[in-house]
DNA sequence: TATCAACACGAAAACGGTTTCGTTGATTTG
DNA sequence: CAAATCAACGAAACCGTTTTCGTGTTGATA
C-alpha cells in the first residue's frame, strides 16, 4: 500500500519520453511543445511529483539548510533567538538544523565538523562556555576558510573574522545602574557569572562606569560572581545579603536576579524600597516574579532575524567571489521598567 | 586562500588513480594493495578529506536527519522534550532538523510538505493547536503512506496509526487533586484551557474522577476556561477569585498557576493555607514563584528520547518491509511537591 | 529540388559518492 | 608450456535532478 515517492524517471517511462523532457516540461520549457507539457504536468499533479531535495542539493550544490548552533536550549534568550532565526529562514526558504553545544567545546566541535560536509550553507552560533573558557577558535576558522558563512551572535570573539550580532550590553548596563542612581540609590551591588563569558564582562563594565560617573566608588566587595545560572551557590547568596550593605543590585541574568530577590525578601528587606533589582532577559520569570522585575529585554527574536538576514545574503551572494566584508550589528535593548525598581 | 572542499576525484587526480580505487582505499578495502591504501590514506588525511553528505544521503536514500515540528519552541516543555530528541539522535548520528508550526495547521503542513521530500528520515511532532482545531490530518497521513515514519508526542491523535508518547494526564491531573482533598481540601477549581487541546481534556478527566471518588460534587461554576497560556484574560482571572469560592486550584499549566496565585495574593488569600495551587510544567517560573509551586513535572526530556527512539528504531528497520506495528508509550509525570500546597 | 530554419525532443554529462563487475598482468598449477 | 588462479585496479551504473548540446523531422525558402 506504499505510495513510494514518484521521479522523474518513473514520469518518463510512464509517458514514453525521456526524462529530459519531463524535466523541461515541468519547469514549462519553450522547447517542449504545449501537448506534451500539458500531459506531464497533469500527470505530476495526479502523482503530485515534488523534486527530491536531496538530488537538487547535490546538482545546485546548496542545501537550503542553514546550521544553527547554540549552547542551551531550554533558556529563554536563546530559544527566542532561534524563534527568529527560524522564521526569516523559513520566510526565505530554508530550514533549520539546531544542534545544542550544551556548552561543550568538543560537542561544538563535533557539531560544526558534522554539518560542514554539505549539510548547511551557513552557520549561525553563539559561542558554547567551553569555547570562551578555552579560547581555541580553530573549528571557526576552518569552516571559515572552506568558504562556508558564519554569524556569531551574543556570545562572540574578536579572534574570528565574520559578521557578528551583538548587544549593547555594556551602555544598557550603564543605563539601567543610572537609572537606579537616579532613583536615589547610593550602594548599588553587582551579581554576575565568571568572567570568560564576555557578555558579563560588557555588563560589569557598564556597571562600573555608570557608578564612576555619578560620583559612586566601585566596591569589589559588592560584587558577587557565581556559576553560570546555576542556583546551587543559594548559600552565597544568603551570605552576600547578610553581610553586605546595599540598596540596589543589578545582576546579569533574570535567575539571579529573581532568586536573589526571593532571598533579600527572606531576610525581611522591602523590594523596591530598600533593595530595588534590575535583572537582565526578559523572560516569563520577570513577568510574573513578585514584585514584576525590571529588567533588560534582549530582543532575541530580532537578533534572531537579523543574524539570518545576515548569513542568507552571504550565502546567496557566494558566488560573486569579490573579498567579503564583515560587519558587526548591534541591537539596541531595552529596559523594561516593573516594580521591583522605585 | 578558499580550501575548498576536496572530494575523491580531486584525490584520483592527483594520486593518478582511479575514483573507485579511492574510495576502496580509504574504506580499506582488502581488494587494495597495501602501498595504495596508505598512500591515499595519508593523502585523504592531510587534506583533511570528508565524504559529502548530501551525495551519502542520495546514494543510500538515508539523511541521518529527522525533522521536528513543534508548535511553539520559547516554551519550557517543548524545549525540554527537544532537548532530549537532540541529545538522543546526536548520539545516534543523527541531525535534527527543527520546524516552529506556530501553532498554525498551514505552517504544519508547509513544514512537513517541505521536509518529506526527501530531507529527514522521519518525523517526530507534536500537534498545533490549528490542527487540533481543524481536526485534518492528511497530511500525516500522507506522510505515513509514503512509508516515512513519524512519532507523535504529547498533542496526539486517535486519527493517525503511528508511534505515540504521552504522559499520563488523566492519571497524574487525578493523583494531584487527590493530593488537594488528602490535605482537606474541599471544593477545589480548575483553571483549563479551550478544550480541543486534547491534553486539558484528560486533566479535566482526572479532576473529575478524582472529586467524585472522593465524595466531592463537580460543579461546572469552579472551572475556568481560558484561552490558551494567555494572560491578556487578567480581568476574567480576578473575577473569577473574586466571584467564586474555593480553597484550592488545580491548573493545566504552570503559567496560569503562577499568574492566578498572584492574584488570590492580591486579594488578600494566603497560600497554601486558605487556596493551595498545583501547577503543569516543572519550569523556572514553578521554582522560583513565591511560595514555590507544587506542580506536575512532564519529564519532557525522557519523552523526548523515547520519541527519538522510536523514531530512529523504525527508520533503520524500514528496510525490512514488514507490516509495521505501532507503539504508545506513557511517561509517568511526577507531582513534585513545593511549597503552594499544605 | 537542394538548403535552411524552426521545432520538439533525446543523449549525456555533471553533482560526489558506493558498488558491482570486468580486465589486466603476474603467479601458480597440471 | 598452456591453463587456471589471483591480486590490484578501473569502468560504469546508480541515486534524482538540471542543462548543454546534439539530432531528426518538418515546412518554408531560393
């Protein structure tokens, strides 16, 4: 009872013409007569003939496949990010492969090498902790060097040469700690993760330059780094809170922030009065903490687009060997204002 | 500087050998003489030769990929039981090719239409809710006729013969009310959504069953319908706790849960001691609400290897042409107990 | 009537592999 | 010494398309 998918050459013999012309008739050539077209094209409708895409990929020698490579996937940004990078992918004909570093560097490795035999035209990543930890970019570069396009995003490096899609992390970091400055803030904590991811590095850089431009002194003691999104270290939290003195906190994700603020609450402190908290990614944990955090929406899903954006016009442009230019994009955040801020 | 990629024939060439004797040689074929395999060998090697997949794929009609379409991908379920998907066919050699259907039947059938033509080996999916709706499967079906396997996964059909994974909703959505009356509950609401997801009706099911095994009357008044994980419906929510009495919720998802919990907040109700909450899903929002949420962990990630699983298993047996036999497997859902319930 | 387009179609190469089936030249066998 | 065997390799088909380049038939032209 398996209605095996039907070729062109089944096509041809059924109608007693070569497969050439089947070919041409379909694609409504001048060079085949109307008779013949019409008979082909009505018997590819009845057996509704779809081209396999596997055959095409080969002859064009493009995939209509873009590789898309992240470390976590159960996690609000980048599962936004990829929402967007499938849609304008999907928009304009191609689908995606997803592969979750898992923050590995060999998993990462493994994945690259896998999609770069043909699979993918291009890739899309953002770089696994493992990778930045490691510092070794050569899996980039070879990919790179085979001609085969590549956009980082959120999580990239100067080392590699190729289009990139970027926050402005450190001028919102700035603004949101302005923002608690002008509220009457004076002692404005920092919780961030280990220092290999560059993102957190932007976002305490924006944090120390808004407190030294308000007349506010950097307090190394104020600052608490932990795990990345792990929870695990509550302890740390619970320590940091009851020894140290503070009014305000900026942390570099929404966990910590959300968390946090659960503890500080814990320990009797008012949110916004007494501590006001202003977290970063603007996921359903905002929303719907108490009190609604603040907090720096990163604008996945236009990341998303413009990362495919990016990589679909190399891709298509490829041909025209002219020397690429790169180009680094960077979106613009914004910070949401709730109620866990004055 | 492009290092195009080097394919057997350029080895030939440069070897003044054969393609076949190539392709033998680095296979280590017995037919090939000691000198040629190492010398080749160590050309394939230096070169860094790989086998292009796409021309693999259309000499063994085998992709090593299988699509996925999911009908929303920023969601903590679906990205967990895509997580275990990929983790699976990763380690299995497989690619994972992900389509977002958006919740649309056309975008479902789009997606699907395009992969089957000879993209993946399989599918694996979860139905959207305009398919739900609509009550149109043909185009699984036709999929099915074309002999591509396809594994279905929590938004199931009794319509389609083909592998299933479900959790056991009616099962679990009657222990968690039980657990509610166990403590003394006594008239207790359901928070659900339109009823063509076919996962709320089961719940609703095991709320039923559950109140009427236990000497409670079903009263249609303690049940609100919402429309799905939509929170625009605030006003409806208020009035409903406002309207209605009762001392305890059992929700369909983790988001009404926590958003209604709020508000009886809001209204001066404390939980879990006047109106205790269990929630669906174990997601972040589950764990860091305040009080954290009792909830039905979905195990998504065990779901979604099994899927893999079965999918991968018929994919390589599909050559044995058998009458295929179909399979559903229920994952037992977890009532994780926290801190909204006595 | 010989020439030449125009027309409608087919043969074959190409994409990059795998695999079956020769085809050599050298060695062993009777 | 002729015949059979064997080791080592190449030719060609095949997967399903697209596309270039013939080729045979017609009708018009000189």
């Amino acid at each position: 009872m398996l209605k095996r998918k039907i070729t062109l050459k089944h096509i041809a013999k059924e109608l007693e013409v070569s497969i050439s012309t089947v070919s041409k008739a379909l694609k409504n050539s001048e060079e085949i007569s109307k008779d013949t077209k019409e008979k082909v094209q009505a018997f590819a409708k009845l057996y509704n003939y779809r081209p396999n895409n596997i055959a095409l990929s080969l002859k064009n020698k493009r995939t209509k496949n873009i590789g898309v490579i992240i470390p976590d996937i159960v996690h609000h940004f980048f599962t936004t990010v990829f929402r967007g990078i499938e849609k304008y992918a999907n928009a304009h004909g191609y689908n995606v492969i997803a592969c979750v570093s898992d923050e590995s560097f060999d998993k990462e490795v493994i994945n690259m090498e896998l999609l770069a035999n043909g699979s993918i035209d291009g890739f899309i990543m953002s770089l696994s902790a493992g990778t930045q930890e490691k510092n070794d970019f050569n899996h980039l570069k070879e990919v790179l060097e085979q001609g085969i396009p590549l956009v980082l995003f959120d999580r990239v490096t100067d080392e590699v040469e190729c289009d990139k899609v970027v926050l402005n992390d450190a001028e919102i970091a700035y603004e949101a700690v302005k923002s608690l400055i002008d509220s009457g803030k004076k002692k404005v904590a920092l919780i961030t993760t280990e220092s290999y991811f560059n993102v957190s590095t932007y976002r305490a850089e924006g944090y120390k330059k808004a407190l030294q431009d308000h007349g506010l002194t950097f307090d190394p003691n104020l600052v608490l780094t932990l795990p990345y999104d792990d929870v695990a270290s509550e302890p740390l939290i619970n320590e940091f809170f009851e020894t140290k003195e503070m009014d305000a906190v900026f942390c570099v994700n929404e966990i910590f922030a959300v968390f946090s603020m659960g503890v500080a609450q814990g320990l009797g402190y008012q949110v916004p009065e007494d501590i006001a908290f202003i977290g970063f990614t603007n996921g359903i944990l905002s929303r719907f903490s108490k009190p609604a955090l603040t907090t720096v929406a990163q604008h996945g899903d236009r990341m998303g687009e413009i990362a495919a954006k990016m990589l679909i016009a190399k891709v298509e442009n490829e041909n025209l060997e002219e020397e690429p230019t790169y180009r680094t994009e960077v979106i613009a955040a914004t910070l949401i204002k709730r109620d866990s801020t004055l």
